[in-house]
C-alpha cells in the first residue's frame, strides 16, 4: 500500500463523520477493552517472573490427599540432602516484625525468615551490604536482617550508613546487613528477611510441623518431571523412615511461575476470552456500518471499473481504508486501555499476583497493533469482496430497486446480525451465570455477625514478653482498657479471625485418652482466644458454654469444639465431657489439649465459598499465644475507634504497634473481592455486546427499510394496511433475533461449561439463566426493531412512488 492511498483513506474518512465517527468508536471500545485485560494476562500469566533464568525456578510442595501443602523443617533438610536434581534450595516462612524506636512510630512490618541459600536460589544480591551466610543461621547469631528497598527509603530515609547499624525489631537491636533491590519483596510483599535457623530439636521434634515454603534452582541438566519424579521418591522413602509423621505424605515439584499464578489462569483466560467476543462484535458491527456505507460508493465504484480500474486496485483501497480505521481506532484504545488498566488496580485484589505490574507497555503496544491490524483486515475484507463484485456493472443498469435487491449483501447483513446476538447471547450468559454465582455467594451466611466490628493485629515479641503469663496480663489489661471506650459493647481477642487467611493445621496426639495413629488423615485448625470472642462476633453456642475468666493456667485444660470437629471426632456422639490432645506444640511448654466444655456453630473462615474446617479453640489464659486479632464490637463506626485503640496501647507499651486496623463488613467484602471482578468485567462486556448488537439489528432493518421504500409505498397504494408492514418489518426483525440467540444458546452451552470453576453452586448449563437472558436480548431487539417498523408503516404512498 502506497502512501497516496492512505492519504485518499484518509479523506475520505474525514469528508464522512456520520459514518467514520461510529465505527472509531467502536473499534476504539473493542480494542481498548482487549487491550486492557490483555495487559493484565501479559503481567500475570506470560509475563516472566523478575529473576535470572526464572525457568529453571521451582516450589517444592508437600503434598497429601492431593493437595499441596507446606513443608516440615526435617522433611526439608532430608530433600535437600538427597536429591541430584537442584542446583540449590531455599525454605522460608512468613512472620510479622514489629517496629519501634527512632523519630517514626512503631508499626507492623511484613517479613519472613529465610535460609541463607534464599538470595542464591533466586539469584539476587544486595544493592548495599551483603546477605546472608550459614554462620547467620547458627542459633544465637540470626540477629541480623536484610531490608527491602522501599521499607529502606520510607522508614530510614534511605541512608547508606543503615548498613552496619541497628534497628529496632521486635524489642530487641538487629543489625542491617544489606538492602535489596528495588521491586524485589518475594514471598507476599515482604519487606525484611530474617535469617531461618534449625535447631537440633526442630529436626527432631518438627517433623510435622508443615509451615515452610520450600524453592529450589533445578541442575542444567534436569527437568521438573525429572525432579518431581526423585522428590517423590525421596517423600516415599521419608515414609517408611517415619510412618509417625509422614503416613500418606508425598512431594510434588512445579514450576515457580505456574505456583504463584495457577490459581487464576482460568478465570484471566475467561475474561480474555470474553473480551475478544466483545472485539468479533465489534468488527461484526462494523462490518455492517461499512455495508450499509458501500450502497452509497456502488455507482462511483462501477464507474471507475467501467473505465478500467482493475479489481484488486478497488480492493486494495477500501482495505486500506479500513486498516487505518482499525490504526486509529487501535491507538485511541490503547489510551482507553492505560485508563482502563489504572482503574483495574484500583480494586482491592490481593489474590491476582502481580497485578501491579500490569501496564500499556511495548509487548502490549506490539499486540495491539497487531490485533488492530487483523481487525481491519477482517472488517474490511468482506465488505471490500462484496461491494467489488464482478456484476457491480450490471446490478447498476437495473437501476436502483437492482441495487437494492442484491440477494448476497441481504443474506451477508443478515448473517452477521445473527451472529452477532449469537455472540450476544453467550457473553450475556456468562455474565449471568457468573452474576447469579456471585449472588448466592453473597447469601452464604458466615456463621457471624460483620456488622459495627472494628478487628486489627496484635503482636507481642517474645524478646520483651518471654513468659506466657506476661503476655496473658498485657493482653488482658488492653481488653479492660477497650471494653471500658466510650462505644465498644464487647472486646476480644483471637488467634485465627474468620476470614482473614490466618491458618494453622494440626493433627490429633489423642483423642479420649487414646493415641491417634488411626486418625492420622484427620486435622483440626486450632483458634485460640479470651472470654468475649463469640459475644464479639456473635457466633451461636450450640451446647455447654464458652471460656471464662476462670479457665486460666491453674484450672483443668478446656477445649471448644465446633460443630464440624464435633462430627468428624465423635459422629452422633454429644461431644462434651471428651477429651483431644493435638500432635504439635504452639508456643507452649506442653501439647495442647483439653476437655470438651462447648460446641460453637460452624463458621466460614477460609471464605464464603469453602466449608466450614474442623476448629478446635483454646482459652487464651491456658496458651499464652502473642500474636493475636483484636476485635471490638461497636454501637456505631468502628473506623472512629482506631485511634483511641492506639493510644491505650501506646500507654501500656510504647514500642507496640496496632496494624491493619478494618472493619469486619470490609474483610468479609474482600473476601469475594476476586468473584466480584470477575463478574463485573464479564457483566460489563455482556452489556456492550448486547448494545452492539442491538446496533446491528437497528442498522440492518432500518438499511432495508430504507431500501424498500419503493415497494412499501406501492403495497400501501395497493391497499396494504401498515400495520401489515409493521408486522413484517419486525417479523424480518425478530426473526434474525429468534435464530441468533439459538445459536448462542446452543454455543453458550459448550463454551460456557470453561466457567464451571468460578461458579458457586451453579451449573454452567442452567435453563433459567438462558431464558432470562432470551427475554432480554428479545426484549432489546424488539425495541431495536420497533423503531424503523414504526417509520415503514407511516411512508406516504404517493412519496414512495416519487422515490428515485
């Protein structure tokens, strides 16, 4: 293509607003959408991880009935012993830091302790200072830490001399060793590293005590079906070493991008799916629009063939006509994309990794273009054949009623019309599926009440409060001091907030007096919290009674079951009087355990669409446990109780922090904070496709109304009434619907069936979704077809027989 034709294209664009303006708009809309969900799918999903070679990264599970899970500290060491398959392996865990001292007041900070392989495996050095070294791990010398970048720059003012000083953490002084790079916060968005040291009795006693994040550099040479094949080996080998421990457990290798991203493959390949049938649409649309146009350019076209333009020269010019439109409609959506993309980070989605890196950047420009380019290709392609017809010339000498009546171009429109309600129909569907999901999601009743409930984290170090008596006295004091603020009816403590992601899993030592090794497929989550929990959150007791100030360290050990543990330890048995021991220590000098004196009604703690887990709670007074969630039930907006909660713990301790202060509505909110994207996206690209195609019904009737002028003005002075007109203009109309949204209801059912995983309680294949949907699309299409039938039945025979 020449440059002289795209100077033609061009003006011709310019000299045709009516119609040039319309179709910019809609590719502009189409390919702005695509656009913008494409550069979420490129950061997320194709997009490398940000580390050397990151192919050759993995995660190291360990796995049990199918599900992957973390790994113990002896089964670790054992794995990175035995195996020939990694170049070097890493263990870490998450754990917060509490931050104090200096000009900046003391906050929570995210951090996670780490071997000293952790910077090696992912192949990442300091900016300033060193990282760690084994002798860091050796117990008594792990004082030190790393900082992130941007924890650097923000409380330490960015100085190169924090290198060598001392910080404030956890009550105690730790040396910075170094800062990291910037963007580098791996695992979670952690902002300091601590060294990870085990002890001669982690690896005896620990071995299951699954809480390490385990990632591995695979050797040149091997792969990770070769690794995961050895891994599994060595976990089959570890089983019959310690069948106490390890019965049932094996290991798995997978990818470390496929491990981070996994869980919303399906969903972002969903939303790209749907976003390119809003792009067909939009082509299809144009496709019309530039049908319509050509009976317009027929008579200048034959002219110019009549006295010699070849036909492939009439072609190459309406292409390129058609690609600039797509060009320019294309860089109009890129900017419609980067608004788009900035308004997507605006919704509060901790569960789409990496989502902050998505941008209109260079891959996504060059997709784009590249998309832009096929659309014109495609919407003018066809127009072009049709309207460079070889009998152009003599469907011209019959006159205009010829041109009218040309049999391909009404079946070409019509075509394109039931295809684009087809593609209607199935956008709108799962639009529909996915609303109808997300609303019974929302009638999920949680087993508590969110409403007026302020909750925010607690933690205490072990540095400053070594004793559990000492953390139960603060701990204690601080609820005194908020039950007694103007506002709040009840104060609580808990270690395990429903909702909140907080986990903690462990098997059964004994149940009744009797070992459990028959047990050992069975767990329990374990909560621990103060007397006024449940009036907090206003969960049920279904029997006995809930702790009292009474149940301290020198009373018998009790224990509240929920009902889902109360069924799965003693099925059709009342639960209280018998007695459970858990298999693993949490902070205490002896197993936890106790006798049953309550049974609380399940609640949803892992979200509203996963079941209710067997829990366990324990009184605080009998644990000890210093990391806990404050919650404050209030007479009014809890939000206003922030502050004051912070200054009656400043008083009591000066150097700990309240952090992460939200209401109890806003966790539950973002607790469905994914399926709401999901669904609002799918439901938006369901209402532009609808409208589109509402567009396209409106535009083809009112084409052939128009053409038919003739022939309505001559029934009507025949003696047609015109509600005999008005009643087949929209019989035309509602017919292209009727077989549109058949076809889209026979597509939506194979297609739709890919959102099985996002749907709540839901069949892909719902009748009374496609009925809704058939009425809609019905509904719209009448109003679409209605309008022009109105205008065909109100011509004036004697006008008509004037036309032309």
């Amino acid at each position: 293509m020449e440059i002289r034709e795209f100077r033609l294209a061009l003006r011709s664009l310019v000299r045709r607003p009516s119609y040039s303006l319309p179709v910019l708009l809609t590719v502009a809309l189409g390919i702005g959408a695509t656009t913008a969900i494409f550069s979420v799918v490129y950061a997320v999903l194709i997009r490398p991880l940000p580390f050397d070679d990151p192919e050759s990264l993995v995660r190291v599970y360990a796995t049990k009935g199918g599900r992957q899970r973390t790994s113990t500290p002896p089964n670790f060491v054992d794995i990175r012993g035995g195996n020939r398959s990694f170049e070097s392996m890493a263990a870490s865990y998450d754990a917060p830091f509490e931050a104090a001292g200096g000009e900046v007041d003391a906050e929570r900070l995210s951090g996670a302790y780490v071997t000293s392989s952790f910077l090696s495996v992912l192949r990442v050095a300091p900016i300033l200072g060193r990282g760690f070294t084994p002798d860091d791990e050796r117990p008594g010398h792990q004082k030190v830490v790393l900082l992130s970048h941007g924890l650097w720059t923000r409380r330490y003012g960015g100085a190169k001399s924090i290198v060598g000083s001392a910080i404030r953490l956890e009550g105690e002084n730790w040396t910075v060793l170094g800062v990291l790079p910037p963007r580098f916060d791996y695992p979670k968005k952690t902002e300091l590293w601590a060294p990870l040291a085990f002890t001669a009795d982690d690896l005896l006693t620990q071995r299951g005590a699954h809480y390490l994040d385990v990632i591995a550099r695979l050797r040149p040479e091997a792969t990770v079906k070769s690794a995961n094949a050895e891994v599994v080996t060595i976990a089959a080998q570890l089983e019959k070493e310690y069948p106490d421990k390890n019965r049932g457990w094996s290991a798995e290798v997978v990818s470390l991008h496929e491990s981070v991203v996994g869980k919303v493959r399906q969903p972002l390949q969903v939303l790209l799916g749907a976003v390119f049938l809003v792009l067909l649409i939009a082509c299809v649309n144009v496709i019309n629009l530039t049908l319509s146009r050509a009976h317009g350019r027929e008579r200048d076209l034959a002219i110019r063939s009549a006295i010699g333009a070849r036909r492939p020269r009439l072609i190459r010019e309406l292409m390129t006509e058609s690609i600039l439109i797509a060009l320019i409609g294309g860089a109009a959506g890129a900017l419609l994309a980067d608004i788009g993309v900035r308004l997507l980070k605006t919704f509060p989605l901790e569960r789409i990794p990496r989502l902050e890196e998505a941008a209109v950047n260079l891959p996504v420009l060059l997709f784009t273009a590249v998309v832009s380019t096929l659309c014109g290709i495609v919407f003018g392609l066809l127009p072009a054949l049709q309207i460079t017809a070889p009998d152009l010339t003599e469907r011209l000498k019959e006159g205009s009623r010829g041109a009218a009546g040309a049999a391909s171009a009404r079946r070409l429109r019509r075509l394109l019309v039931v295809s684009e309600v087809a593609l209607a129909v199935t956008l709108l569907a799962g639009a529909g599926l996915l609303m109808k999901s997300f609303a019974r999601l929302q009638d999920v009743d949680p087993g508590f009440s969110t409403a007026n409930i302020l909750t925010f984290e607690l933690s205490l170090p072990e540095s400053r409060y070594p004793k559990p008596e000492q953390v139960q006295a603060l701990v204690s004091r601080y609820l005194e001091e908020l039950s007694a603020l103007p506002g709040v009816e009840n104060a609580a403590a808990v270690f395990g907030l429903p909702l909140s992601g907080v986990s903690y899993s462990i098997s059964f030592n004994e149940v009744d007096g009797v070992p459990a090794s028959d047990r050992d497929h069975l767990r329990t989550q374990v909560r621990i919290a103060t007397p006024d929990y449940n009036r907090a959150l206003s969960i049920p007791l279904m029997g006995g009674r809930w702790f009292e100030e009474r149940d301290d360290m020198a009373s018998p050990r009790v224990v509240v079951v929920n009902e889902s543990a109360a069924a799965m330890l003693w099925p059709g048995e009342n639960p209280l009087g018998h007695s459970v021991t858990l298999g693993t220590r949490f902070g205490m000098p002896e197993r936890l355990g106790g006798t049953v004196v309550g049974v609380v009604r399940d609640v949803r703690t892992f979200g509203l669409a996963a079941p209710a887990p067997a829990e366990i709670f324990f009184p605080h007074k009998q644990t000890g446990a210093d990391y806990l969630t404050v919650v404050l039930r209030t007479r009014s907006n809890p939000m206003a109780l922030v502050e004051p909660a912070r200054l009656r713990l400043r008083q009591l301790d000066p150097e700990l922090p309240i952090s992460e202060p939200r209401t109890m509505a806003d966790l539950a909110a973002d607790s469905v904070s994914s399926p709401r994207f999901y669904m609002s996206l799918v439901a938006i690209f369901g209402t532009i496709a609808v409208l589109l195609a509402a567009i396209g019904i409106y535009g083809v009737i009112a084409f052939s109304v128009d053409q038919r002028t003739r022939e309505i003005g001559i029934r009507l002075a025949l003696g047609a009434r015109p509600r005999d007109v008005l009643r087949q203009v929209l019989a035309e109309g509602l017919g292209l619907t009727a077989i549109g949204i058949a076809a889209g209801v026979l597509g939506g059912l194979s297609v739709l069936r890919f959102l099985g995983g996002l749907l709540y309680q839901l069949s892909p294949n719902d009748p009374p979704t496609y009925v809704a949907v058939a009425f809609v699309l019905a509904a719209i299409a009448l109003i679409a077809t209605w309008i022009p039938a109105r205008r065909a039945m109100r011509v004036e025979p004697m006008m008509a027989l004037r036309y032309e």
